[in-house]
C-alpha cells in the first residue's frame, strides 16, 4: 500500500495521495472513466474496462456498476471509488455535511470532504458527490457530481524500437516507449497481451473556471499563515454568515503563502478578486500578490484608496509605495465592492487592477480600472495577502483563470 497523507485538510489530501500512488507502484494505465448508470432504483455508477497498476503489477479491470448508498436526506456527501488488487470496483462511503461554498455543488465544493485513502488497498479512480435526498441515477449528473481521480502511472517508461517488451523475463508486467510507433505499450504478465495506450494530450480545462480561496466563513486563524489573526467576524457579509471585519486603530496586514493553509493560490494568468466593504473610517484597503519570499512586506497590490478617491497598482517595499497605475473613483462606505488584480494580465510584470460594483452576491460594473499600469517583475512569489488601513471588511477572496 503506498505512503498516505494525512487527512487533516481532507478536501486535497485525497488528490494529493492519488498523486503520489504511482510512485509507490499504484496508478492508472488505461480506460476505467466513471459515468452515471441508468438504474432508476438505485444509485449506480459504470467503471468502463481498462487496466491499473497495483503495487507495481498491472490489472485489468472489465465493466462494473456499482451501487452507492442513498443521499443524505439534507446534506450532500463525498464517496470513493476504486479498484482493488483484483480488478473489482469498491466504493468507500463519505460522511454527509453541509457544503461549502453554500452555492456551489459537487467537485466545486471542498465540504464534505471525501473520504480519506487510509486503509484502501486500492487504486483511485473517482469520486461521487451524492446530493441531498438522492436515490437513484438520475439525480446525479456526470458534468457536476463525477470528479475523475485517474493519475497516469508512467513509472518505469524505457526507451526501445521493438514491438516487444524490452526485457526478456516477461513474467514481470511493465511500461516502456515504443519509438517505431511512438506509442507507450504496456505488457501484462498475466494475460501474456500487449497493448498500446491512447497518448493522445490534453489540449483544454473543462473544469470550474472561478475557485474559492477563502470565505472567511470560518476561524481565520485556520487558514492564513496557520496563526492567529487580527480579523473578527461580523455581519455584512458579501456571501456567506459572516465577513472578516478591522476596526482597530492602525492597520493590519495578513499573508498566507503556499503550504499555509489556503485550498490553493493565485498563479500566472489567474485574477484575483475580493470583495471589499469600507467603513466611513476607512483609509484603504489593498489586495495583495506576487509576495517576496520573506516575510517583510514587498509585494504587488491592487488598492482601494478610499480616503483618496482612487482605484491603483501599486508596489509596496517595506514602508516605501511606488504607484504603478492609478484611477480615479466615488466609492460609498457601507457598500460591497470587488477589488481586483490580474496576474500577468498585461503581460509579464504587468498587472492590472480594477474595482467593481456589485448587485447583490456578484459582480455588476467596472468602476475604475488602471488597464496598463507600469510594467514591474521585482516580486514574483505565489502569496495572496490583505492589508487594511484603519477599518474596514473583506470577505470572499477567490481566483478566475
């Protein structure tokens, strides 16, 4: 069984472990995609045929349903699906709890979590979301509530021009790189068959286009750099029960870099985007990326000057600002907005910023925006922070590729 991560941040830990599986001779070779079936009394899911590598040897796997339990008559849950050391297709059931993000369902959703790899002597090849009251098929949907786990396992690929597996022992199975028909075979000991794989790459993401890093819905002292924070909570919220709120009479600034805590981070390419709310105090409130990689404060911001009446990109090197973009803006305390920042948008080094207003728990029109700011590629880090003058509200941070 290879090396499992621990369930303590269930929602990526599964992902991870169906990562790290092949390198401990655990993966996924061929075929096995999972759909919903077509039975009306039960909740049944089809495992097309195709073959995985278990604890290094390959098993074929024939088409299989499997039947789930019933959804939870309120909330939805998470189930596994995998195949064991003989080819059969198991499932190991989830615990039901209420979702979040509240308006998001299946894979979009990090609660409930599925459930862990611990224990499984299995390969992972999905996971089910059952939604609340489900009973049968039909009450699933393959876009929504299948999430696919399968990780091609590539260990031990050779480099060889002959249509036969590249060593002579052939009671052991194995990969490896036929050049003649620029194909990777596989050959299995067992069924004494050679078979080339679909190498076919894959050109686009179908998955969710917007992610969720944080809601602040729960403790922030969970998430943001693992301590604890300055942030209290109250309502307004933009989404959810409650918003991270400063009052104090400063300002605060919070940091989480990768490996801290948050579900995921902004990349080259993605927007970042958090909803702001300023108080009548409110000096500004910044949305901060591209961290150096110590723990002074330098780092690329988009900034809500509220006290001045402007939407800008800035620099910030410990106490010095540099203003790489700037616009002016009437914004209104006691009111939602969206802060936003590209990465890269403009190209390297460029970033460019823009405020939104919102109608309700979206975004509703471009305030101001600074659509090409000064060029500037001296911080190039992965961290997502917050810093907030005086007073003010921020809830809702995600990313948009």
């Amino acid at each position: 069984m290879p090396l499992q991560v621990e369930n303590a941040y269930a929602a990526v830990s599964l992902y991870l472990n169906a990562v790290l599986q092949p390198g401990a001779g655990y993966g996924h070779v061929d075929g096995c995609g999972t759909v919903v079936g077509d039975s009306t009394s039960s909740i049944e899911c089809r495992v097309s045929t195709g073959v995985v590598r278990h604890d290094g040897d390959l098993v074929g796997v024939s088409t299989q349903d499997i039947a789930l339990q019933p959804g939870d008559p309120q909330h939805p849950r998470k189930d596994l699906i995998y195949v064991d050391r003989f080819g059969d297709v198991r499932a190991k059931q989830g615990r039901a709890a209420a979702a979040v993000p509240s308006d998001r369902s299946g894979w979009q959703t990090w609660v409930p979590a599925p459930p862990s790899l611990t224990g499984v002597d299995g390969v992972a090849i999905a996971v089910v979301n059952v939604p609340p009251g489900a009973t049968e098929s039909g009450d699933l949907s393959n876009s929504t509530d299948i999430l696919d786990l399968r990780v091609p396992d590539t260990s031990g690929i050779l480099n060889t021009r002959s249509s036969d597996p590249p060593q002579e022992d052939l009671t052991k199975s194995q990969f490896w790189h036929n050049t003649t028909t620029d194909k990777i075979h596989w050959y299995s000991s067992e069924s004494d068959e050679i078979r080339a794989l679909d190498d076919s790459p894959v050109t686009s993401f179908t998955g969710s286009a917007t992610k969720v890093l944080e809601n602040f819905d729960d403790s922030i002292s969970d998430n943001w750099r693992g301590g604890d924070s300055s942030f209290e909570y109250s309502t307004p919220a933009f989404e959810g029960s409650a918003s991270a709120l400063w009052d104090g009479p400063g300002y605060t600034t919070d940091w989480s870099l990768p490996d801290d805590g948050l579900p995921q981070y902004v990349d080259i390419g993605d927007t970042a985007n958090l909803a702001v709310y300023p108080l009548a105090d409110t000096k500004r409130i910044d949305l901060a990326i591209c961290k150096d990689e110590d723990d002074a404060q330098r780092d690329i911001r988009a900034r809500l000057d509220f006290e001045g009446g402007r939407v800008e990109t800035v620099r910030v090197d410990e106490n010095q600002t540099e203003t790489l973009g700037s616009s002016s803006v009437s914004a209104s305390a006691d009111t939602w907005y969206i802060l936003e920042i590209d990465y890269d948008g403009g190209g390297k080094g460029v970033h460019p910023s823009r405020l939104w207003s919102t109608s309700g728990s979206s975004k509703d029109s471009i305030l101001a925006e600074n659509a090409a700011p000064t060029k500037d590629t001296t911080y190039r880090g992965r961290g997502v922070g917050v810093h907030v003058a005086v007073a003010g509200r921020i809830d809702r941070l995600t990313k948009t590729r």
